[in-house]
C-alpha cells in the first residue's frame, strides 16, 4: 500500500472520529488534551462501539505518538498480533475498547518506561472511559505499566467497579522486548495471550471460536 493511499485512510478515519459509536470517547480524549496544552492524546477508531464494548485492551503507552492518530498496541508488529488474536478467537472490534495507561503523548518526545507519577496520572481517565462504557466489564491490560494501572484501580473505592464485577487480566505487552525470544517462544506467549482473551469473552457472554 502506498503512503498516498495509508495518508487516504488515516483522513477518513479522522473525518469518522465523531460518530454516535465512538464520538463520546474521542470527546473524552479531547478533554484530556485541553487539559495538558501541547500535548497530543490519540483518538479511538471509529471501528469500535461505546454500547457493544465488552473488553477495554490496556495497553502502555510508551513510545511515539502514533502516526495514525489512533491508540494502537504498538509497533506494526503488535499490531498484526492482536489482529491476528482477534481474528483466531472471533473477536469483533465493537466488543473490544483500546485505552493507553498515560493518554498524553509529547510531541517529538518518545516516551519510554512510565514514572509512577504518569501512571497514577492515567486512573482518572481510565475510570472517566469506564463510565462511558457501561457494558464493559474485563481489562485486558497489556505490559508493565498496564499491569500497575490495573492495580491501582482495583484498590479504589469507585463502586462501577464492584457494581460491574471487573475483573483484570494481566498479560505481557504486544511488541519490544516483551516478544523478545525464539519463534516458538512468541507462539507461546500468544497461546498465552489467548486464552486469557477467551476467558474475557466468556465471561462477558461472547463465544471464542477455534481456527
């Protein structure tokens, strides 16, 4: 594919941004934007569904802002993973909602490992997108980051977490030195992978499939 045609793409979905099934979300990351001027804070693919989302992917925001504009995994090599994963399992995109630990990106500046201080500054607006999705009910949370966000909301007081019965998944993140190793190596950490994201649509009524 040409860069014309990816730079086509990336204009369309960004003319989508607002529409009824994502718009509430993509508002949200532009409130957080406002928040911290100069900032950049990545939308949500029009592809996803506030009303049908079952399952937010948690995924640690380090790295550059992404080309696109739009929360990703990670890398393309991430990307093609979780594609990939959620082709194998039938896992729509609507059922699924992608959220970064830290929203907030500096433009030119990659970020790197996450200080605890950007960590704890990602709960509010995870707990604000949770309110924004009253189906979802599992957090997949992809890498190390993720995986302490994670912790930290579940030791709040915020009773949609009780009310919903949410339930985190810990898991590696999706590219870098996480997926570091031999072929059979990264099949295992996939195989890993999904099961933990069967687990998420059974238990969110969603039927995994087996290709």
């Amino acid at each position: 594919m040409t860069a014309q045609a990816l730079d086509s793409i990336r204009e369309q979905l960004m003319n989508r941004r607002y529409e009824p099934n994502v718009a509430v979300v993509n508002e949200l990351a532009d409130s957080l934007r406002e928040l911290k001027p100069g900032s950049e804070v990545s939308y949500v693919d029009p592809i996803h569904d506030v009303n049908e989302c079952r399952i937010v992917s948690l995924f640690s925001s380090t790295g550059e802002t992404p080309d696109g504009g739009f929360i990703t995994p990670g890398d393309d090599a991430a990307v093609a993973r979780m594609l990939g994963l959620q082709w194998q399992l039938g896992l729509r995109p609507e059922f699924v909602m992608p959220w970064n630990v830290h929203p907030w990106f500096t433009p030119g500046e990659p970020q790197s490992k996450l200080t605890p201080e950007q960590i704890q500054a990602g709960l509010k607006p995870l707990l604000r997108l949770l309110v924004l999705i009253p189906r979802a009910s599992v957090i997949v949370a992809h890498g190390t980051e993720a995986n302490r966000l994670a912790g930290l909301l579940l030791k709040t007081e915020n009773q949609l977490i009780w009310r919903r019965g949410l339930k985190t998944y810990k898991v590696r993140a999706l590219g870098g030195r996480s997926f570091a190793g031999t072929p059979a190596r990264q099949e295992q950490y996939l195989e890993e992978m999904r099961f933990v994201y069967a687990d998420a649509m059974a238990r969110t009524g969603l039927n995994p499939v087996t290709r």
